[in-house]
C-alpha cells in the first residue's frame, strides 16, 4: 500500500481548491492536489460572465461597497445565507480581483470618456471619469444595485483559472492528475484524508495530511441536463455524506441558469443580459417586464428561470424536437460588441447551433446549473462534525448562497473563499500535528479494495449506466424548478429503488486499470445517495425558499422554516438520509428577513423579525449621526477574518464626483 503524507492536502484543482493550496504553501506547509482532470481542464474554466467585486471604478458602480454587495447576497440568498459569512465575503472580494491582477488575469478595463451601453434595450451613452481610466471595469448582473461584475470578455473563468494554476506551477505546489478519491480517512472525530485510486493504473494510494480540504465542485451531474462539466458529480459531498459523521446542508438547494442553449445545455453567460440583451417569446414579444417590470431580464436566477418555465407553460415557447423554449436576443448589442465581449458566446452559438447571434436569436431555456448545497462548514471552512476536514467552492455550504445565488458571486467565492479558509486551513495545519493509527488507514483501504473487488468478480445483473440514466431523469421530472409533494414523493421512492438496485450492478469489462465502466460503477451508488439528499430535503421542505420552489408551498415561511437542512447518512445500509435542521438565529442578523423585491411580498414573517429591527434601530440611536458605516456595522453585526485580510478597502467612488447617463 503506497502511503503519501503531507500536511495540507487539496482534492479539486479547480480555482478553489488551487486557492487554498497557495494559501498552504504560502505558509511554507508541504501541499499536495488531487484533480481528475489536469488543473486547467477544471471546471472553473467555464465560468464566462464575471466575479462580483464591490470596486466602484465606473460610473455605474459609483456608490458601491460592502453594504450594497452584503444586502444584494443575502436578498438574492432569500435570507438562507450565513450573514457572517456573507459580510467576510463582501469585504475580501475587492482585495481578490486586485490581488488576481497582479498574478496576471487581463481584467477589462475602463476607457476615460462617452462610451454607448444597452439599458433596458436602449441604447445610452455614460461617461466615464478621467481618474477611472484604465481602471477594472465591470458589468451588471442580476439582482445587483449597482454594475460590479468584473470581468475579462466573457471568459473569465478562463482567464482567472490560468492565472491561479500558473501561479500554483510557480510555487511548486504538485498537482496529482488522473486520480480519483473515493473515500476519506476518519476516526470518527478527526479526518486523516483520503483513499484514491488512479484512473490509469487503478492502484489505491492513501493520501495523509494534516488537514483535507475538498474542493470537487457541484453536483449537477445528477440531473440529465446540466451546464456542468461531465466531471460535476457530486463525489466529494459523497465523501463527506459516507463518514456518516459529516453533514451536509442545503442540498435541496438546487439553482437553474436561465440561458442554457437548446438542446445541449451549454450555458451562455448572464452577461448576454447584463450587457443588455432580451428574452422573447414565440411572437417575438419581451416578456420579462410583464412579470417583473423593474428588474427585467436583471431579476435573480432563480426568478427569472421560473418566471421563464411560467410563460412556456401558457403556449408561450417556441415549438422544437427537443421541447420548448424561448429566445435571447443580443443582437440589439451590435457585431463589434458581440464579437468582443461576448466571443465565447458566438463561439458556442457557431458550433453547436450553427447561427450567428449577433443576427439570430438565440434558443434557449433553464438548465440546471448551480449547488448551493455542499458539505456544511462553519465560517472558517472546516465540519463541525469532523475536525481537519475542510470545504470550500461549489463542493461547499460555506454558506454564502443561502437558497439562491448571485451571478458572479459564485466566481468570485472560489478565489475569496479560497482566500480566507485557505488561511484557516494554515492555521490548522500549524497548530495540529499529525497522528494517526494506521490501522485505519488499513480499515478504510481494505473497505474500498473490496468494494471494487466485489463489483469486478461479482456476477451482478444491473447495467449502471442504465440506473444513471434512470436517476438523472428522475431528478429532471420531479425535482427542478417547480416542485410538489406528490412529485417528490415519487422521486425519492423511485431513488430508493434505484439505490437497492446499485446493489446488484455487474460489469462487462473485468479490468483492475483504466477502466471506464468500473469509474461509473464506483460512482453511481455515491450519487444516488447525494441525489436523495436533495430530493428528501426538497420533500420534506414545505415552504419556497429562493430556487426551492413548492407549487403546494408557495409562501417562503420564515416563521417555520427559517433554517438550513442538515443531512446525514451515519447507516450504510440506509436507503435515505437523515435529516436535522440548524435554526437562523434573527437576533444575530445584521439584515433581518424582509421583502426581497420579487412578486408579491407573501413571505410568513419570523417573530423574532420585529424585534430585532427595533434593536437595530437602538443601536443606530445610541451611536448617533458622527458614527460612519464601519461603526454602525460593527455595532450591529461584528465579524472576524484572518488579520491580513481585515484592511479596509479603498475605492475611486469614495472621492471622485459622479458622471451620469446621457
């Protein structure tokens, strides 16, 4: 058994896992990285529209920061988010673009003068200071006040991921491709790290260390059709649901992109809307401003994607082989616009459409995109449950998002979260040693070695591909943008089934080395279990939250269901989760539940909503009208960050005069 020790160990080369490994090693800390794929294969890559960052440098953003960039999270998280967290998060975004362009990202930039953009499908010019020249520039996204979605064309993702890998090949920090972990060491109070098993030779390898952070991605290979990499299946939330000791949480948490293209659901950035463009119906007719007439096709995701599915459900989209859908319209933005920012965009529309979208509309229609559940983590990344066992990225609930995310801010979490706890894993790793039993890396290698020795000598009878399929369509049906209790229902019964039957998976190919049908027959078991991790909660969840949307629950219910779904599986011979609750504290809260902006306001109120706002309102009183927004925040809501993070940000707004639209 070959055994590899470090202290800091990183499964996920994508820019936050990539992240906390230069925090490690930044400190002088031995740092290994296990990645599937090469790092700059990772999924990172495909984020087009931006990072949101609160840097006010156009005229646009004039008046931004950290307050406006908190109320936007945790509006757009429908007050599920961790405000402590959403508060470290907004006041490190700044200092992670800055410090991105110094490790070489070719942010866009403002150019001084008049310049023409698209609001609200008319063409306006805006005038950019003198003192901005040069300066990053930024766009706007949905659900934000203000334009600060940095960003680089619209392939930012791309940009940012190689810069932070080159940046890691500079430090010397080794990246371990092709190899898969399947398993984490623990003792039941304390992770150890990991069994892997390469994807070429097939041999397993224990990976030791100090401290384990994982950094997988999303979950969105469970459903059918997703705008996730092929990679995104959900096996490091696996990793942590199997210890029967880590919780996850908010995995019913599920968001849909509005604008993935028909039928292949590659995403097109939400750029396309912020930068100006439309969605129209089969007549032709922009619909959005009759749903929601301020915030248009600018609503957040979860809004607009519903708001979408509602009008092709009135004979609204347009009739394809591949089912309904509706169109984006960027044509309005002009060639030079289309071809400049958003090439990545006609790319994607030229290869696999075979249209031109700066004269065609686009076919598009909500996909699956983004988990805002993950491995629960406390503020400084790690379990609550298992010590030494970090998360950060989309593989965790840090738990900025809350029950929706903001475009950009998902971006922008890698690098920053990565940031921040790549600091706490540091410390973590400083202040611990390393002791372990090797009896239970021994327990934990013989448990895996015979999980694939069964499926490779057994003489089972279920194709796994087949139950893939079967899961990834359940989840589809049942448990998507709109939901209800008979569907859900439904969904984790026929899950169940699917799980008993992944029992009995047999494998045509009997090879121990690259072996693609064992890969699949390793990993299907493990998404079941995580796929009934949300469907469960979405089941069991009888409220609307955000991207959570019950047709039988159509009132968010803070009074009830102000919380975060923890789940667990501690038997493994479980056919679903166990499920806890971790109650929202209000009388913590810097921004109590309140109206979001959306639609009616139907919301159930919290009864503790009241009293904080009325404590709030003391606090503000007795510091009276000397006191700035720094003391006004820290009276109401203090947070910590590590020391070299706390500086406050500095801002061109905060003394150039304003220009306006003309």
């Amino acid at each position: 058994m070959k055994i590899i020790y470090t202290d800091s160990l990183v499964v996920g080369a994508g820019l936050a896992g990539l992240r906390v490994a230069i925090a490690s090693k930044e400190r002088g800390l031995d740092t290994v990285v296990l990645s599937l794929i090469p790092a700059k294969r990772s999924h990172s890559a495909a984020a087009q529209g931006g990072m949101q960052a609160s840097l006010g440098n156009t005229v646009k953003g004039m008046g931004d920061d950290e307050d406006v960039h908190f109320q936007d999270t945790v509006k757009g998280s429908d007050w599920g988010c961790d405000q402590d967290v959403a508060r470290m998060f907004a006041h490190c975004a700044p200092k992670a673009v800055r410090e991105l362009a110094n490790w070489g990202v070719p942010w866009s930039r403002i150019t001084a003068g008049d310049r023409q953009v698209v609001v609200n499908a008319e063409k306006v010019t805006i005038t950019e200071a003198e003192k901005a020249h040069g300066l990053i520039n930024a766009r706007d996204f949905g659900g934000t006040k203000k334009w600060r979605t940095c960003y680089t064309a619209d392939g930012t993702g791309h940009s940012l991921l190689y810069a932070v890998d080159n940046k890691a090949i500079e430090m010397d920090i080794p990246v371990h491709e092709r190899i898969e972990a399947l398993s984490l060491i623990h003792d039941g109070k304390r992770c150890h790290g990991v069994i892997a098993r390469c994807l070429i030779t097939g041999e397993l390898r224990a990976y030791i260390g100090k401290a384990t952070t994982i950094a997988t991605g999303g979950y969105g290979r469970i459903y059918e059709v997703s705008t996730n990499a092929i990679i995104c299946e959900g096996i490091g939330q696996a990793l942590a649901l199997d210890t029967g000791v880590a919780a996850l949480g908010n995995m019913e948490a599920v968001q849909f992109h509005p604008t993935a293209i028909v039928p292949v659901g590659i995403l097109t950035t939400e750029g396309c809307r912020g930068d100006g463009g439309l969605l129209r119906d089969k007549d032709g007719h922009r619909f959005m401003p009759d749903y929601e007439p301020e915030k248009k096709e600018l609503a957040s995701r979860d809004v607009v994607s519903r708001r979408m599915t509602e009008h092709m459900r009135k004979g609204k989209g347009v009739d394809s082989p591949y089912g309904p859908h509706l169109w984006l319209d960027i044509t309005l933005l002009g060639r030079k616009h289309v071809e400049t920012n958003l090439r990545e965009v006609k790319e994607i529309c030229e290869n696999f459409l075979g249209i031109d979208p700066a004269k065609d509309w686009i076919p598009v229609r909500p996909t699956q995109h983004y988990s805002m559940g993950g491995i629960r983590t406390n503020a400084t990344g790690e379990s609550p449950q298992l010590a030494g066992l970090f998360s950060v990225g989309e593989a965790a609930c840090w738990d900025m998002h809350g029950f929706n995310r903001l475009g950009g801010n998902s971006l922008a979490e890698t690098v920053v979260g990565g940031m921040i706890i790549g600091k706490y894993v540091a410390d973590f790793c400083e202040k611990n040693t390393l002791e372990i039993n090797t009896q239970v890396i021994d327990d934990t290698m013989s448990k895996l070695q015979g999980e694939i020795d069964e499926l490779l000598v057994g003489e089972g009878t279920e194709n796994v591909f087949d139950i893939k399929l079967a899961m990834q369509r359940i989840m589809m049906n049942y448990v998507g943008i709109f939901r209800n209790g008979p569907e859900l229902e439904k969904a984790v019964s026929e899950l169940k089934d699917l799980l008993k039957r992944s029992k009995n998976i047999g494998l045509k190919c009997k090879k121990r080395h690259a072996n693609p049908e064992l890969v699949e027959a390793l990993r299907v078991p493990r998404m079941l279990r995580v796929a009934l991790t949300v469907a469960c909660g979405a089941n069991a969840r009888t409220e609307s939250r955000g991207a959570h949307a019950r047709e039988d629950y159509p009132q968010r219910n803070d009074k009830e269901w102000l919380n975060r779904t923890l789940s667990t599986w501690p038997d493994k011979n479980a056919l679903e989760p166990e499920l806890h609750y971790e109650q929202l504290d209000v009388m913590k809260m810097e921004l109590p539940p309140g109206y979001r902006g959306y639609g009616n306001d139907n919301a159930v109120a919290h009864p503790d909503t009241a009293t904080r706002e009325a404590q709030i309102a003391d606090i503000l009183a007795e510091l009276g009208d000397d006191a700035d927004r720094f003391d006004k925040q820290a009276a109401i809501m203090p947070f910590e960050l590590p020391e070299t993070l706390r500086p406050r940000n500095e801002r061109l707004s905060d003394t150039s005069p304003v220009s306006g639209e003309k």
